[in-house]
C-alpha cells in the first residue's frame, strides 16, 4: 500500500504544472485605439538596452512569442512557459539581470518587427530574473514606430508606384518603392535621355538610405550618363528579390509590367 501511495505521489508531481514568472503586458489606448489580432512579442537582451532592436545572429538574446486574437486597449496578455521560445522557455533560461521590451506586431508589411511603421512597443525595462517563480512583471506598450519618411534632395528622388498586382495579392494597397538618383548634368542637358540602370540591393537594401542625400549623383554606365533607380527590397517575409512568389506576391510582373 505503501509503495502504490508513492507511487501516485510520484505521478502527481510528475505532472504537477511547473510554476514560471510571468509577463503581463498590455497597450494603451493612445498608442492603439482598436482591438489589436496579430503576434505578442517579448525580447529579452543581457547587453542591449533596446532588447527589440538585437541583431539576429550578431546577437544572442531569448524571444518569445503568442498569438492574439480581439485583444483590447488596457487588457492584459501573460506571456509564460506556454508562449513559444527561442532558445528555451522562460523559466528555464539563464537567471540574471536582462532588459526586456515587448512589440505587438501589427504585420503592416514591414521587414523587421522592430522597425515595422504602426507596430505598438513599451520602453525597455530592466528586471531581475531569480528563482522565484511567483513573481510577476508588468509592460505596457505606449509607443508606436512611426512611418519612415523620405525627403527628397535636388539629385535624388523618391518614387512609390502603386501595384495593383501586389495589392490583388496581399489584399491591401502595396506600391514598388525606389530612390531615383539623377546623373550630374540632369538640369543642364535638358533635351538628353538618359539610359536608366535598376539596381536590385541585397538582403537588408534599404533605399531610405538615400533620403537627405545631398552628395549622391548617378554614376555612369561605362561612359554614358544614366539615371540610377534604387530599388527597394523590403517586404514582409525579408526580401523579395524582385522575383514572383507563392508567399511574397508577384514581385516580378510588379517589377517589369507595372513599375518600369
């Protein structure tokens, strides 16, 4: 008899749900005022003060995520050991001090969740994380990350072409972006046309890079002057490389029958 109760005790606490410190995170009205349906997200970084902004693979910092449905201006989201986990669940990574911040992905289009424009972040906060598995931390998310704006100098241009394709695909107005970097004697040779080169920038290619740029002229094509289109690479699921695809859209036609 004795050896069946310990047994039942063993398989009690066997199965005995493990206890968790818990975030409680929440947005403000100010930030949002609608019912938010998207991802809750949770960094945590040891070093870097602004844990959402941490350079993945450069960087080594615990993420954690869930799934919000209808979810409402000063209600509160808890994320614990039933969230999703990167590299373990939070009970079980490394005790200490870490700063933490939370961003309620909006999915608005943007590359990173972090620099996403209408994404709802709190300000980083410093916690002490111990063994006591009882304790309770509290985020609200009061700021939001504004629209990137571009401002246009004498040689260099913005250009968003909307994308009818884009926007039958993604259910939602989509345009093709791209800074238009004119050549020197832009102004001057007013009766030339000028050849145009499309430049497809690398994984992270952002032409935002040339707002404000007063130095910049279009380089040119061997000996001849051209006009240098800087395309933007940007989209939801990292880069679209301009090609068409099941999950990005059709990149490709946008590009060609539509943009150009």
């Amino acid at each position: 008899m004795k050896k069946i109760l310990l047994l039942l005790l063993y398989i009690f606490l066997l199965y005995l749900p493990a206890g968790a410190q818990q975030f409680k995170v929440s947005y403000s009205s100010a930030a949002f005022n609608r019912s938010f349906t998207g991802k809750l997200l949770l960094y945590l970084n040891k070093e870097n003060k602004n844990p959402k902004d941490g350079a993945v693979d450069l960087e080594s910092f615990p993420c954690f995520s869930i799934d919000v449905v209808n979810g409402q201006p000063g209600t509160t989201v808890i994320i614990d050991d039933k969230a999703a986990a990167y590299p373990a669940k939070l009970s079980d990574i490394e005790r200490g001090e870490y700063y933490v911040q939370a961003v309620w992905d909006r999915n608005s289009g943007g590359r990173a969740i972090s620099m996403s424009p209408g994404n709802i972040y709190s300000k980083p906060v410093k916690v002490q994380l111990t063994k006591e598995i009882n304790k309770v931390f509290t985020l609200v998310a009061d700021q939001v990350i504004p629209e990137q704006s571009f401002k246009e100098t004498e040689f260099v241009k913005e250009l968003k072409a909307p994308s009818a394709l884009l926007a039958a695909f993604h259910k939602k107005p989509m345009t093709v972006d791209a800074a238009v970097i004119l050549p020197a004697e832009y102004f001057t040779a007013t009766t030339k046309k000028f050849p145009v080169l499309y430049i497809v920038a690398g994984y992270g290619g952002e032409y935002h890079n040339y707002s404000g740029d007063t130095l910049s002229r279009s380089r040119p094509l061997d000996s001849a002057s051209c006009i240098t289109v800087y395309l933007d690479g940007n989209c939801a699921l990292g880069h679209s490389v301009y090609a068409n695809s099941a999950n990005n859209g059709p990149w490709g036609d946008a590009l060609v029958k539509e943009f150009i």
